[in-house]
C-alpha cells in the first residue's frame, strides 16, 4: 500500500552518491487509467520522498545492499535503481532493484544535474582503492522537472513505427526534447519505438514546470501520438 517513487544512486563499490529523487506515471491515460506502461512521464524532486523518507531509504534499503553485495565479494559499480513503495506513515518497502537508471525518470533527473556526468561517471570507476565518493557532493538546480512522454499509436501494446515527426522545437536553458524511439532517414526524423520522446521542462514550481512542458510540445506532431495531459499531478494536489 502506498505510493511508488524511483530512488537512483550511482556506487563505486563501496560508497553511494545519491541522485534527485522523482516519480514517474505508470499508467497510459489521465488520472492513471488505462494499461500499464514503462512510463508516460516523470517530474523530480518527488514531494512523497521527505528528507526522512530518504534517510529511511538509505539506511534500510539502499546501504545494507551495496555493504551486503562487497561482503559477498560481488561490490557493485554503477547504477542502482530502487523502486519504492512508501505508505502513509512513511515506511518504505522495495518493489524492485534494476542495475540501470530509470526512464522516463532520467530525464528530469539530468535536466535538474548541474554536475558534469562525465566527472561523476569517472569517479565511480577509478582504479584507486580509496572510497571515490567521499567527498563528492553532485549540484542540483533547485526548480521541478517535469517530462512528458510522447508514444506511438498503438503503445503499449503495439507500437506502430515509421511515422514522420514534424514540429520539433530547439532545445533551450529551460526545455530539451529527449529522443528514445525516433530515427533519422532521408533527412526526417521518424518515430523507431513506443515512447518516442520526452518533452522535459524546469520551473520554479511543479505548476511552472508543466505549464512549460506542454506549451513546448502543442507544436510536435505525428500521427497517432499519444500523451498524458496530468504529468505531475500527484506533486500539484501535495
């Protein structure tokens, strides 16, 4: 019982750099009707993690895993992503663990990220025995960001492909347009997958942030797209 959130953090075997925490939408339609998807958009920070929330996270879940993994002498590197389920009083159960970060939560994670990746990526794997992390501290632009999935016609279950994408606006400081299934053929840009793009956004609140994600993506058209009008809503009604 509860409510999900995505909590991913990047480990050199031994210590753990947590990212911005953020929440993604399941389901295809508004107000989570409709089937199950990999995810029709994400807004971060997410409002369900408080900061006892993530203390709880880090000291039950994420801690005693990457400690228990480098005593079994398999020490991770990379990547965690733990789904959570917190219930109202703030209990924290795991749903899930990938080895990857998640979309379409990355992508308001990475437009929030001020930090060079590249500098974070390469502290996690250097060669040295000291712990690479101790001393790294990751800078986060304080406003919400919100994306927006686009999805092809017959997503989740069928996704057609092929079709032209016209309109794409050019990305700015506060709007960038992530490509996931699109493909470049003949000078056109096409759409090769079920979630096709994610219109992401900042704002200085969470009802900035989306104004500004769907005003960017009114001018974006293919046939038979298909997005959710209520990205964030969860974090408004908070």
């Amino acid at each position: 019982q509860g409510e999900e959130a995505s909590f991913i953090v990047m480990c050199d075997g031994k210590t753990v750099l947590p990212l911005a925490t953020s929440q993604d939408h399941k389901r295809l339609l508004d107000a989570d009707q409709g089937p199950n998807t990999g995810g029709m958009g994400a807004y971060s920070p997410a409002p369900v993690v408080t900061p006892e929330v993530h203390a709880r996270a880090m000291r039950e879940i994420i801690l005693p895993t990457i400690k228990g993994m480098e005593k079994d002498g398999i020490p991770f590197t990379g990547f965690l992503y733990a789904g959570l389920m917190i219930d109202p009083q703030g209990h924290v159960k795991t749903l899930e663990f990938n080895c990857r970060m998640g979309d379409p939560e990355t992508q308001p994670i990475m437009a929030r990220l001020k930090t060079d990746l590249v500098d974070v990526l390469l502290a996690a794997t250097a060669t040295n025995a000291e712990a690479r992390f101790d001393d790294f501290e990751l800078e986060w632009d304080r406003r919400t960001a919100i994306g927006v999935v686009m999805a092809a016609h017959g997503y989740p279950m069928s996704p057609l492909k092929g079709d032209v994408i016209n309109g794409l606006p050019q990305d700015s400081d506060d709007v960038v347009v992530f490509h996931a299934g699109t493909q470049m053929k003949d000078g056109q840009v096409l759409t090769s997958g079920g979630r096709v793009l994610c219109v992401t956004a900042l704002g200085g609140t969470v009802k900035l942030a989306q104004q500004l994600a769907y005003d960017s993506l009114k001018g974006i058209h293919f046939d038979g797209m298909q997005y959710r009008s209520d990205i964030g809503y969860r974090a408004i009604a908070r």
